[in-house]
C-alpha cells in the first residue's frame, strides 16, 4: 500500500452510513496526504467494493435516508479504477482517455483509485496533485488566435515536443497553414513549421472530440474601437469556445494584452458559465503576458524570462512548467492582476520614451539644430542617459494600442496626461513629415500638378524585418499625402506587393523605376536592405529639386547631396 493512512478511509459495506461520514470528515490530507471528500468501501482483504462521496451522502439523506443505513445501500459499486501500477504520465493519458471518450466535463475523475488485478486497494490519488508533478510535455496544447503571438508560440511549443493543436477564425490563415506557408514574414518560421506541421503541431477546426486538449492558451487580439477603447469581442467569443470544451483538470492561459482586471472579471466568469466548471476548483487559470519583439519572436520565445500570474497558487505552478520546458527564466507575480499590468508597462514604457525622442526632434528642427548629432552627444559616455533616435511616429498593433488599455484600466476621467501626450506626438510625428513634403513640393515644384513621391517601407517597423503593417505609420502618411498628388508608389521588401496596392499606392519591384522622375523620396522605417542601396545612383534619375525625407537617418547627408539637387532631410 502506497500510503500508510489510506485504512483511515477503509469502511465495510455494513457499516452505517454515519460512521462513513465521520471517516470523511475526520480525514485531514495536510496530515494523511489523502484527497478529501471520499471513503472507499471494502471487503476481505481490502477488496475494493464501491465509494461513496460527500456528494452522495449528502444526496440520499436529502431523499430520507436514514443515517443508520448501511453505506452498502447508496456506495456507487462501479466506481472507475486503474489496475495496476502505473507511471503519473499514464495514470494522466488514461483518465484523459476517459473524459474524452465518455465526454464528461465534471470532476468525476478527481479521486483516482489504483488497484490490482484482484482489486485490492493499492492506493488513492488527486488528479490535481498528480497533474502538477506530471510531466507537461505529455499534454495537448490548444492555442486560440494564430496570428503573431499564438502562431510562434504553437510552433515553439511543438518543436519542444507537446502536441500543439492551433485554431483561428480567419479563413485564410487556416488556409495558408493547409498550403504548409505561414502567413506573415518572421525569422526562421518557415523552417519551424515545416518541421512540426502534421506532426506536433496541427491545425483544427474546434477543440471538440479527438481534438479536445488539456491546456489551453487565448492569443487573440484585442483591437481598439473608435473612441480608442478596447474592444472584447475576440477575447469573449474565445472564452466561450474554450468554455463549452473544457473539463475538470484542463488549464486556460491568457496570452492577449487586456484592460487589468479582465482575466478575472470576463474571462473566468465566461468560461464557468459555459462549462458548468469553476476555477481554482475545476480548471487552472493563469495570464503570460506576451513580451516578443516581431522578427526575433522564435528567438525571444526560448530566452526572454515569462511573467506569470495565476488565479491561484496551483495555476500559476502549474504555468510555471509549461514555460520553463520553454525559457531559462520565469518571473512569477502575486495575482493575473499584475501579470496583466506588467504587459501594459513594458509598451507603455517604450511609448513614452520615444515619444521623448520624437518631441525633442520637432523642438530641434524649430530651432535649427541637428538631432541626432545632439542626442549622440547626450548620449555618449553618460550612463544615466540613453535617449533613442527620433521615428516618423511610433506604430505596431502594441505600442499603439496598450496606452490606451492601460488609460482605460486606470479609469481616471481626467487620465494620466504623460501617457496621452506620448500617442499625440505620435501622430504630430506623423503630421511633420506629410506637412514638410507637401510644403516642400509647393515651394521647389510648382508647376508639377500631380508630383511623384517614393515611399519606402510600409511594415510597422523595419528592424527586425516584420511583414505587420499593423499600426504602421505609413498608412496614416499615405492618406495624407493623397491631397496633394495620386501619383504616389511604394515599396517594402517584407510586404505583399497586395498589401501596397491595397492602399491606392503604386507598388514597385525595380526600385530604380521608383526612383526615375520622382520629386520627393521618404523612408518610412529602417529595413536594412534600405541601408544597402546605392542611395546616390538611384536619386540621380529622380527629378530635381528632389527632397529625400531620411526620417531614420540611414543616409550620410554629405553623401546625399553630392547629388545636384538633391534636398536631404531627417528627424
């Protein structure tokens, strides 16, 4: 017999249901490390008869019967058992086996009781305890939303060798995974998915039946309405199918950026109502805020530390060995409150000090003085000082979206002003290089109608190279720059050439053409294949006057305009 108090839960099938009931109560697992709420009823030898609950004694004396009765008389005599001594892992694949094939979604497999072959009682065991000692590997993982976020994070997981099994509402992203093709640009995810596609890692249709999985992790977005408040839909509708698959002992993990107090106050509550579960009782909840950079995601997948939060102790345990098959470091904080918060920082940080930086370059360019030669000789030998070059306002679906959740949690009417100036200068920066090419075009080029301009670099950022032109300044520029000439063409070697045309701009593939007759170039992000081109051959077929806008200061302005007639301008 594996533990020596397991007799304290021993009753014969004469004894009166009171004396079971004692022995229920009087079981302390601090002490006997025996799961609470349960007697075994046994025979000679202690053979295994039957068990009885709290939950059934309490049901038959709400239908009259006596305390007296035997136990014989309300014991369940086909209780599931394992036969056998069996590994954690297997005791876990065989109830899993069991939930999934009699689809039950309550805890009737909490207690799990082992026997041998001649159904002696050799020992009885939590599910919870024993799924946290187990092995995690061993689980089916679900990831909801297969966008940036849960796309690297299934194939990473896969490659680390859970069985991984993806599902997004888009159409065509399920379809661009079916052709065995990832949907967006990012390093090294190519190679990643084709080693893992329909092997440990497959995508689904829904997570019923034979796809049902053990853990599940929420990656959807969480976009912004048009009063710049955040918007659930994503997040409920993923909530409530999760909610109608999930049984007792699966997991939820929050992945997507939300207001403080969501995981809690929406989530948990959906995902009751749909399953008939509770949390902390029936299923783990934990939030891992998301912390990659797009380009470097694979990589900083494995090595950047995972913040966790759960809803309790177990949870967050239990979230804590999932990641650390993961990365070498996991920083574990008191509730899903503070792990939701710590996501809202990291963006809103990096908000505000380019926002910093961006200010100071409008404050410079007013006073004539060259910013990044100021900024490098702040900078240099001064640790306390490490100020970022100015960009033509700051993008991507996070850095211009969490601001406004994290002012939204805050809930102030007035609102922290630093955090709302900082999205304003973005789109002051924005203003600045549209203003400063229209004027520049009606001051050098008059006669032009209908002058050409260049746009370089349309994805949210340039390095790493991403295909996201989520919240990509460029869009807004684009507009902008329609009132003054149609004739605008573009070009970024990490985006669809659909992408471009998408927005009424003329894409280009030979950027030599791009650069024949135009009368004002602009380099909206810092793609290193920008860096490499021969800047002074391309500009000398362009038309003269001619402004290139650097708004990265890629280009040496000395180099530039040996070119005649060539105006050189950044941030």
């Amino acid at each position: 017999m594996a533990n020596k108090h397991l007799p304290k839960i021993f009753v014969k099938p004469t004894e009166s249901i009171r004396a079971a009931l004692r022995k229920l109560t009087t079981n302390k697992p601090g002490i006997t490390m025996i799961p609470q709420g349960i007697v075994l009823v046994v025979g000679k030898d202690e053979r295994l008869m039957g068990v009885a609950t709290d939950g059934d004694i309490r049901r038959a004396l709400s239908r009259g019967v006596s305390l007296e009765s035997p136990i014989l008389k309300i014991m369940n005599k086909t209780p599931f058992v394992i036969e056998g001594v069996k590994t954690n892992t297997e005791i876990l694949s065989m109830v899993a086996e069991k939930n999934r094939k009699e689809k039950w979604r309550d805890n009737r497999l909490n207690k799990i009781i082992i026997v041998d072959q001649n159904r002696k009682v050799l020992d009885l065991v939590s599910f919870y305890d024993l799924w946290q000692r187990s092995d995690t590997r061993f689980k089916q993982i679900g990831v909801l939303g297969l966008g940036y976020v849960g796309l690297t994070l299934a194939l990473t997981l896969a490659d680390l060798g859970f069985k991984v099994r993806g599902f997004d509402t888009n159409n065509e992203v399920m379809a661009s995974l079916a052709r065995k093709k990832a949907h967006f640009f990012e390093e090294g995810i190519q190679q990643i998915l084709k080693d893992n596609l329909g092997k440990s890692f497959e995508p689904v249709k829904d997570f019923r039946s034979e796809n049902n999985c053990d853990i599940y992790f929420i990656a959807v977005g969480t976009p912004l309405n048009t009063k710049r408040e955040p918007m659930l839909e994503y997040l409920e509708n993923a909530s409530v199918r999760i909610g109608r698959v999930l049984k007792s002992g699966d997991a939820v993990i929050l992945r997507s950026t939300v207001p403080v107090g969501t995981t809690r106050s929406f989530v948990i509550p959906t995902l009751e109502k749909y399953s008939g579960l509770r949390a902390g009782k029936d299923f783990f909840v934990a939030f891992a805020p998301e912390r990659t950079i797009e380009g470097k995601a694979l990589r900083e997948l494995r090595t950047l530390p995972q913040v966790i939060g759960g809803f309790d102790k177990s949870s967050t345990d239990l979230a804590a060995s999932i990641f650390n098959h993961m990365t070498h470091s996991v920083v574990l904080v008191d509730s899903l409150e503070e792990a939701e918060m710590v996501k809202l920082i990291n963006n809103t940080y990096r908000d505000v000090h380019f926002a910093f930086s961006n200010e100071l370059s409008l404050i410079c360019n007013q006073l004539g003085i060259d910013t990044h030669r100021v900024i490098a000789a702040a900078n240099r030998g001064y640790e306390r000082s490490s100020v970022p070059l100015p960009s033509p306002g700051v993008g991507g679906a996070c850095l211009e979206k969490d601001p406004f959740i994290l002012l939204h949690s805050a809930k102030r009417k007035d609102g922290p002003s630093l955090i709302k100036h900082s999205r304003t200068i973005s789109d002051t920066m924005v203003n600045f290089v549209a203003d400063s090419t229209i004027s520049f075009l009606k001051e050098n080029n008059p006669a032009v109608k209908n002058p050409k301009l260049l746009v370089l670099g349309f994805a949210f950022k340039g390095r790493p190279v991403t295909s996201d032109m989520r919240g990509s300044t460029t869009i807004p520029l684009v507009q902008k720059l329609k009132k003054a000439t149609k004739n605008i063409y573009g070009y970024d070697p990490a985006v669809k050439r659909s992408s471009v045309t998408a927005l009424q701009v003329k894409h280009v593939s030979d950027l030599k053409k791009g650069f024949e007759g135009a009368d004002a170039v602009i380099v909206m992000n810092n793609n290193p294949a920008f860096e490499d081109l021969e800047i002074r051959n391309l500009l000398s077929v362009a038309n003269k006057p001619c402004l290139l806008f650097d708004t990265w200061g890629l280009y040496e302005k000395a180099e530039v305009e040996k070119v005649k007639g060539v105006n050189y301008k950044r941030l």
